[in-house]
C-alpha cells in the first residue's frame, strides 16, 4: 500500500506516521512507500519503506498532481489553515481549506482511479444552539470560516464519492486533548494547557469555569480513528460519508479531578483561575456532548476516560514520567 | 430600491419580476430600478421603472462586476443549472452552481456595501433516509451534485453574512408545482404535468403510485417567499440563514382528487398510470413532508391547499378558463 499523507507535518499528522510506521501495515495489508506533505518538510520517520517527503501550497494543481503520479491507495487529507488563522485571514482559509481540498479531488479526478481519501474534519462544523446530546443527524450550521471550509469539504467529498471519482471518508474529530508542545493563541489552548503544563510542573491559566463540559480525544486516539477510517469497506459507507467522531464528554472540573488521580493532588495547584470574558464567550458556544452512534457500530472505538488521556500523554510525550515542579517555563516547546 | 435578478429568465424569475412590477414597492420602499439578468436576455416587463436586461455567464467576474457598479440594495440570486443538467456535466454544474455563486460573493465584497441577498436553495439540498417531518435542525445531506452544490452555497452565503460581506439569506423552495409550459425530462416533471395536462385537456402519464408524497409550492408562492425574505429584519435572522420553507405535503392521489373538484371528474380520466421504476426509485428519496417552524415564525405564509394551487394556476396561466378536451398536443408551450 502507497499512503500519502497530506498535512503529515502537523501534530496528528506526525502521531499518524508514528502509528503506520510502527504497524508497518494497513487494514491487513503491508505498507510498500510513503508521500509525506505539508507546507513545510515534514519530519522524515524510521521505516521500513521508502518514504519521500515533500513541501508545497496544497492549492497548486501542479504540485498537487506531483503527489498523484504514483497513485497513492490511501490519501489521508489533513492539510489545512487551522481555526484560528482561517478567521482572521479570510482568502487564505478559502484558498487553502475549500480551494486546496477541491483541488486535490479535481487531481484525483484526473488520476482516473479509485483511491480511498481519508479526511480530517471537525465539529467545528456544528454551531449552537446545540440540543443536549448532538446525533448524526443534526445540522452542520458553522459558526466559524474554518468550519465553513470542512463541512463544505465534507459535502463535496461525499459528491465526488458517489459518482465514483474516489472512495472519500471524512471524519469529524473531537476537540485533541493534550496537545504536545507549547500553548498557542487558540481558544481552547487551555483545555490541553490546563493538564500538559501540571504535568511539566508548570503553571496553567484556566480562563473559563470548571463546570464547562468539551468533548474531546487524544493525539493517539485521533490517529487511530484515521487508520480505522482507512479501513472501513466501502459498502457500509453509503451515502452519508461525514462521521461524527466518538469522544469523552467531560468538564473542566472532571479533567482536573483527572490530574489529581492520575500525577497527585499536588499538581491541581499550578492550575490558576483567571476568568477571560472573550474566552467564555468563545467556548459556549462549542458543542459538549456527541452521540456518535453511526461511527461507533463502524467500529471507531471511544476513548475510555480523561484519566487515560493523561497516561496516554505521559507515556506518549513525556518518557513515562513526570516533569519536576517549577521547571523552566518554555520546557513544553522542547516535548 | 434598486433590485437586481439573477436568473431572471427562469419560470420562478419571470413570476418574481411580475409581482414585483405589479407592486411597484418592496419592503414598503418604491422600486427605483431593476436589472434582470440569465444565460439568455430575460422578458423585459413592462415597469415605471427602468428595467435594464442582461445576459452572460455568472461565472465569469467582469460579467458579475458589471452587474453590480450601480450596488443593487436587494440581489435575487436564482440563476443555475437545474438538477437533471447538474448530474448529467458535472464540470458545468460546478462551475455555474458553486463557482458562480461564489463569484457573486466575491464580486459584492469588492465593492464593499452591504446588500441583502436572496438565494433561491432547494430541498434537494435534503437526503433520506428522512425522519417522517424533517424539521429545522435536520442535516444537509444531498444525494445530487445539484443539491451538494445549493448545500455549500448556503454555507459560504451563511459566513459571508456572518462576517457582514453581504446580508445573506438562503430559501429552500420545495418543488414548484404546478409549473407552466411543457413536460421536461426531470424526474419531478409528472408532479406538474398530472394537473397541467389535464387542465390543458391533454392526457398525462404518471409514472409513480397514488401514494407517492411529495412537499411543494405553487409558483406564485415561491416568488412570494423570495420577496418576503428580501425584506426580513437583519436581527430576527441571526447566524441561521439557510431556511427550509413551507409547503403542502400531499400525495399523487390527493392531487388527482383535488383536480377533480376544482375542474370536474371528467379531467381525472385524462390521466394514465404507466409506472417507471426508474423514476419511482428516485422520487422514493424524496422528503415527504417539514416543519417549517422557523420560517412560518419569519412570516413565510403557507400554501392553503392543492385546490388553491390548481385554481391559481388556471387563474394565472389560463386566463380563468380550463383548456377544451382533446386540444393540440403542445398547446401547454404556448402558455
């Protein structure tokens, strides 16, 4: 099997490429050669395999076509602007999120074969107000340019796949909880910071109030539900090829609670209150609770509990233990 | 009010410029000038008004700039390719539907003022399988391209309102019946032809079973729905702006009935059940039946009957009188 991974830079895309490689298969079937894309090289990994690793602007037919000439068997598309950026530069989130997309399945098109096209989408499509629990029926009604571009991505993807012109899955993924690295500009930075910097021993801002409820994955359990998206036969799709993710619906409280059990009570007191009226306005408007039911019975198996996020994180990104108190500030960057 | 149609050559265009010239006002402010525009030159009305008629390509952007030096305050955006012509060249359902569309969009940003925009969607956005009432909070999930494509203009019209590039609202008109003119080859033609053929004196085929449902609205309706949501309140409307409009849900049966009453028993006999599997099939994807509830909320005024629908269109179409029995095949061309 040839995988092309677009966005394979980005944080799941790298836990992506950590997972195939270390399977060293897909599906059953044994991994042959590897594309890795992005806007910049992506890191090249240990494998057993060739793998080419590329760079480029995902809305240029031409290098678009470069990554096709060798018929790739499964696309993985992540490549994208991220939320925050697509807000505040309007033509770059369109040309990259919806052009870039539309752009590789005009590539495809051209390709003249039938590849499976995995993408990762988000719930950011999905705006309040929200019922209790959000089914698979439920509207898509963005309350952001970024999920403006992925449900429209969403419902082309479907289009080109029913008439045949690839196998496309999109995959709407939870909020990834605890993201590596250093705090970003993003909205909901604090739902990773508030767990990865206690871990550090380090000090997390916490701008909104512990009974706000966000539902969410791991880096490792989103990866996973990629490769398992990857697999699915194409019969059971149908026609509805936009799956909501499952996920672990949990407040703030909870995950803090988690912390405790999980790395000792002592490290709940780096987190300080320190309440953002932007910030709250912000996150209540995102959705707390998903019943994944269709996504669940095509096998995407839920994360068992935020107690296993942090483990998960620990053994994944710190070597199995945790950082000692008051380590330099800036330590995440190093992860 | 300066207003500007696009896709004003069309039966639901034709009918809005009608009312419009025979109210002289919209929104309970004088029409100063009005430009019409199609692939083809639409009819001129007559109007106290300036009335200015253009054709080209929507998707071409000098053609679409030229269309909007004057900055209309109202643009009626009905111009597409139909469903049947949508499945059949994808390329030119793209290009004209989507890309025009976002021509549109693009081309009023540039000139920087904030009109309203109507844009004429479809149920066919909707995919079964379907709740037995589709009601306001029921995803988007076409099974055409030509639904696929009203679906993401609805989307991107929805985050050009929100970030105030043009005050967007999008209509899903269910299908319009009972259209004037002659049968064309859409699966939906019989829904209008069992009654125009009959009122016409002329026989007609149905190739569905009485019990066959379906969710719709006379022509005189759909214009009226455009007007009304031309002139809603920007504040009542708020980040939903995609609405799913009231109609009548009755079966092949009810219809047949209702022809009966209003233009005699002896009409029903002009219709011949001759099933097609392959229509049945497609009309079995159909919605059925919506609640409106949001847009009878905003004012959309629902259809009384189907005996309203067949007595407006003998009141509009035929000039008050039912067409004598046996009449010249094609006679509905001439309408």
């Amino acid at each position: 099997m040839h995988i092309l991974i677009l966005g394979g830079a980005g944080m799941v895309g790298q836990k992506l490429v950590q997972q195939l490689c270390a399977a060293g298969e897909i599906g059953g079937r044994e991994i042959s050669a590897m594309t890795l894309f992005d806007i910049v090289d992506p890191l090249k990994p240990a494998a057993a395999w060739p793998v080419s690793v590329r760079s480029g602007d995902i809305s240029q037919r031409s290098v678009v076509d470069s990554l096709l000439v060798h018929k790739p068997d499964i696309i993985f598309h992540l490549a994208g602007v991220v939320s925050g950026e697509a807000e505040q530069d309007f033509d770059k989130g369109y040309r990259v999120n919806l052009d870039g997309s539309r752009t590789l399945f005009e590539a495809i098109r051209a390709q003249n074969y039938l590849p499976r096209v995995v993408f990762a989408s988000s719930i950011a499509v999905f705006g309040g107000p929200f019922p209790e629990v959000i089914d698979d029926t439920f509207l898509a009604a963005p309350l952001t340019s970024y999920g403006t571009q992925k449900a429209s991505v969403e419902l082309l993807l479907t289009d080109y796949s029913r008439r045949n012109i690839f196998d496309g899955v999109a995959i709407r993924l939870p909020s990834v909880v605890i993201r590596p690295g250093k705090p970003n500009k993003a909205a909901s930075s604090f739902f990773s910071g508030i767990l990865r910097e206690p871990l550090n021993g380090e000090e997390a801002v916490l701008p909104v109030s512990r009974d706000v409820r966000h539902w969410m994955v791991s880096p490792r359990t989103a990866a996973g539900f990629l490769i398992h998206a990857a697999t699915l036969d194409r019969e059971v799709l149908g026609d509805r090829r936009a799956l909501s993710m499952p996920g672990i619906s949990v407040t703030v409280g909870e995950m803090i609670d988690a912390l405790g059990r999980v790395a000792g009570k002592d490290r709940m007191a780096l987190i300080r209150d320190e309440p953002d009226e932007a910030i709250i306005r912000i996150v209540a408007s995102w959705p707390q609770r998903f019943d994944a039911a269709r996504a669940l019975q095509l096998g995407f198996s839920q994360e068992v509990s935020i107690d296993d996020i942090i483990r998960n994180h620990i053994a994944d990104e710190l070597g199995g233990r945790l950082g000692d108190f008051a380590a330099v500030r800036g330590r995440g960057d190093q992860v």
